[in-house]
C-alpha cells in the first residue's frame, strides 16, 4: 500500500512574522527567525501541509497529471528545493542557476562553471551542468542590456534569464530592431538569443464599479484570506495577496497598479475594508493595504469551494517547480497552478515596464492582479500581469515577496509549529471509542456524520492500541458524494490531522491498516 502521512504531527500552531530572508520550515523545530513574534492559537495540531482537493486538481489538470505523478512531484519539489539551496551556497559564484525536470519533477540540475563541482554535485543527488556563463554574469548582461539605445523595453516585450539555455532570452515581434539594440549594448552576442514572439503581456486588474458600505456597528470582524477580492476605489476589482504586518498594523500585499496611496478599499462582502498605504508601478507592481480593526487577517490562501492552504513560510521554490495561484475572477475564486519557466523577467506593459519579475506558465484572468501565487505552503509573489487566458495558454508574472516585503519593511504572516504532539488524543472536546480487525473500517462519529455551518478547523485524532496501525481520513460530503479532504496515515499507532474547510457535512473514516485493538478518537469541530 502506497503510505502518505498529509498531516503533521501534533503541536500547537502560532502565527508569525517573516522578513524576505527565508525561513526554516515548519518541520524543523523552532529556531531563530528575524522577526518572530508570534500569537499562539487553541488548535492543538498544525495543519496537513498536502494542499487541499481544489489545489490538487488544479494541479493535476494544468500539468497533465494523474494523481500519483502529482504526489510525486509534490514531494521531490520539497525533497530537492533544499538540495538545490545548500548546492547554491556551497557554489557561490560558480552558481549557474538550478531547475527540476521530468513529469514529477523528479530530476534536479545545477549548472555550474566549475567542472570540479560535477562530484558533489552528484553526490548530493542532483545531475551537474557545466556552463559558460555564471548567474551573476548573466545578471551582468542583462543589466547593460538595459542601458542599450534604442531601448530594448521598446522593441521587446519581455527580457528573462533562462539559466537552462544559460543565456538571456529577447522576445520581440520585431527580432532585427532587438539585435540592433543588441549591438548597440556591446555584449557578447553568444550571451543573449532573440526569439520571435507576439507576446503581449497585460495588467490584470478588472474593471467593476461597486457600491461600498458602511460596515455594521457592532459586526463581528470578517477573516481576510489570500485570494479574496478587493475593490480599489470602488471601481477596480484585484485580489488579495499574502496577510503581513508592520509594527502592530494589519493589512496585506497585492499589485501595485491596483490603487496609488490613499486609495479606499472595500471588502469581497461590499463593506469598507481600508486602504492603500503604499503603492508602487510602473518599475516594480506591489503595494501594501492597512486594514481597518473590522477585519483579520488570516495567514490563509483559498475559498470555500476549492480548500484553504496555510502558509507556512516563504522558501523560495526554484525553476521547474510547480507553483498555483488564487485569485477573484468573474465566476469567483479559483485555482491555477503552473510551473516556474524562468526568473529575472523584465516585463514591457502599454502603461510602464515592471523588472525583476518570476515567470510561470499558470494561467490568470482579469481580477488576478494581486493574486496570491504559492508553492506548496511557501509564499512565493504576487500576480503582477500576464499574456493569454485560462482557455489558451500564455505566461503569467510575479512580483516576488522578497522584493515586496523589503520595500515597505512588512512582515509575511505564516503558521508554524511551536510545540511537539504528545502522541495522545486526551482533551479534545468530542470522541469516540471502539475496536477494530485487521482491514476493518468504521465511520464516526456513531457510524454517521457531523455537520458544520461555518468556515473553520477540523481536527482529529486516532490513538490505537500498539498491536494496531490505523489510519485517519477525514471526509466532506459534495453533493451525493463523500471526497477525502485531509488524511493522516503513517507506521504507527497514533494518527493526527488538520484542515479547514467550509460550513458541510462531514465524517472520519477510521481504517485498520495492519493489527486490531481498541481505538480512541478525539475530533474539533468549527
């Protein structure tokens, strides 16, 4: 039987801050980070990093994969992010830049310019390159190519770095008045390829005039969450990026060319939200909202229909990793993931060019502009523009979070673990008790199902006895069908699992892998 473990183990969760610089991970303990000053929360166990079933599917569609491929590439992204890191480090400036390949990832390569790095390379697990050039070199062309005459921002739509072909890549529509360009910035002709191309890269702001109101005296605060859409002005719809914090304001990130500082924002709800501390386009596209006390920011990505993923740091994933975004949309918020193609994009819109930009194949649509873009758990950026739509195909572009967060010294809110499980399912508010044989399997709570009517945390555990190994699933009714949404199935006698997830009706399948004995189960419920 093929074994995942989609839920972390126990510990409590507590939200913190981050700068640019990245941060351990969740699953590591605890260790000095700049910046943390976190709040803990009552839930008793950190949510399962596996993305919830809307994000999966997303995956699966847009990268053409079954669902086995795409748990795989999940876990060799996360497995050779790290690899890739420590080989970056240790090459320096002989670093030529790293990608995945394969359908599941499963292949990380890391060019370098020293023909010696090829052994340690290899013996970390990954596949050497020997290249010409260094990133840095390359980073070098591209910078005087910016100061060419005529500008290539003029004659070319985007400007990237592709580290696979170790060059820096032109994409024009008019490829002779780029090579003059070129020429004319006396860089080696070796170091850049034109490429014809009728990309026309566009912002992705939507126009939606709307009425705002007042917010109700006395209303409970409405949760913020990454994706949700926001109106500029009253009259322009983006989304939200990542909740931050500076100092003790709350607000969050999205696009600069969203609103310029002093805007009014309103709320996905038509109620008055905040507004737009500061703003930044052309140049860069980034700009940071203080929210009113009506509002909380959460450190969540996602909607109702399609699954919430928590944030849990800002690692940034390297090229060929799988990335998808949330964004507001005229059918309401959904998932599109992708795959990083390249970094350092330098982007020519109709209203300014915006530089140093990641690259990825997700698609967007109007209403995206803001979005939250996500690898896995870690923040990556947020969506700047993009060429095409979700029906043809084309290149969306993001605003790293380092940049964002550096420029107005914000803070990433993230959840991270602060305390280890005890490996017992005492104190939960509800439970259920029984025993199972080998291969059995039962529903709870009382061979039923519970209900929920709001948003919120479901947690659950199984304590078996130690001559079992059972696994815990726990389960969302969609029409006349139950989906699994969160699953926590290891070796051993003792499972654990998070989720959130919207008002519904909902059960936990308890299944005998391997051994019988009585059980214990503690479940939360929102």
């Amino acid at each position: 039987m093929f074994r995942t473990c989609a839920a972390a183990m126990g510990c409590l969760l507590a939200v913190t801050v981050l700068t640019s610089t990245p941060p351990a991970t969740a699953s590591r303990p605890a260790r000095a980070l700049p910046a943390v000053s976190g709040v803990e929360v009552p839930e008793r166990v950190l949510p399962a990093r596996k993305p919830p079933m809307g994000m999966l599917k997303a995956i699966r569609r847009d990268l053409g994969l079954t669902e086995d491929q795409a748990q795989s590439r999940l876990l060799n992204e996360s497995r050779l992010t790290s690899i890739a890191a420590q080989l970056r480090e240790r090459l320096g400036d002989r670093f030529a830049g790293s990608w995945l390949r394969g359908v599941a990832g499963q292949t990380l390569v890391v060019a370098t310019t020293g023909r010696a790095d090829a052994a340690q390379i290899t013996a970390a697990g990954a596949r050497p390159l020997i290249v010409a050039r260094s990133l840095t070199r390359l980073r070098a062309v591209k910078e005087k190519l910016a100061t060419a005459r005529p500008a290539l921002s003029e004659v070319s739509s985007v400007r990237y770095i592709d580290v696979r072909a170790n060059k820096v890549v032109i994409s024009s529509s008019t490829p002779r008045a780029a090579t003059s360009s070129i020429k004319a910035a006396g860089v080696s002709p070796a170091a850049v390829r034109v490429v014809l191309s009728a990309e026309q890269p566009r912002l992705l702001q939507a126009g939606m005039p709307v009425d705002p109101q007042p917010y109700p005296p006395g209303a409970p605060p409405t949760d913020l969450v990454g994706g949700q859409a926001y109106y500029s002005g009253a009259t322009t719809r983006c989304s939200v990026g990542f909740a931050v914090t500076r100092g003790t304001q709350k607000g969050f990130i999205s696009a600069g060319h969203c609103g310029t500082p002093g805007t009014a924002t309103v709320g996905f709800n038509r109620l008055t939200q905040g507004s737009v501390r500061a703003s930044t386009f052309p140049g860069g596209d980034h700009s940071w909202v203080a929210l009113d006390d009506t509002w909380t920011p959460r450190p969540l990505v996602g909607n109702d229909s399609g699954g919430i993923m928590y944030v849990y740091g800002a690692k940034e994933a390297i090229e060929g990793s799988s990335v998808c975004l949330a964004g507001s949309s005229a059918g309401g918020l959904d998932w599109h993931c992708g795959t990083i193609t390249q970094r350092e994009a330098d982007v020519t819109y109709p209203e300014g060019v915006v530089t140093h930009m990641m690259r990825t194949s997700a698609c967007a649509h109007p209403g995206n502009a803001g979005a939250s873009m996500l690898s896995i758990g870690q923040a990556q950026g947020i969506v700047s523009g993009g060429s095409g739509d979700c029906a043809t195909g084309g290149f969306t572009y993001v605003q790293p979070l380092g940049d964002i967060l550096t420029a107005y010294g914000l803070t990433l809110m993230t959840y991270v673990k602060v305390q280890a499980s005890t490996g017992s399912c005492s104190g939960y508010p509800n439970s259920a008790t029984g025993a199972l044989s080998s291969g059995q399997s039962i529903y709870q709570p009382n061979g039923l199902h519970y209900r929920t009517t709001v948003t919120g945390s479901h947690f659950g555990c199984v304590e078996a006895d130690s001559n079992g190994d059972f696994d815990l699933h726990l389960q969302k009714l969609d029409g006349l069908t139950w989906s699994t949404v969160a699953v926590s199935e290891t070796p051993r006698p003792f499972e654990e699992l998070g989720y959130v997830g919207p008002p519904g009706v909902y059960r936990y399948l308890l299944l005998s892998f391997k051994g019988s004995g009585s059980y214990t189960l503690g479940y939360t419920t929102p």
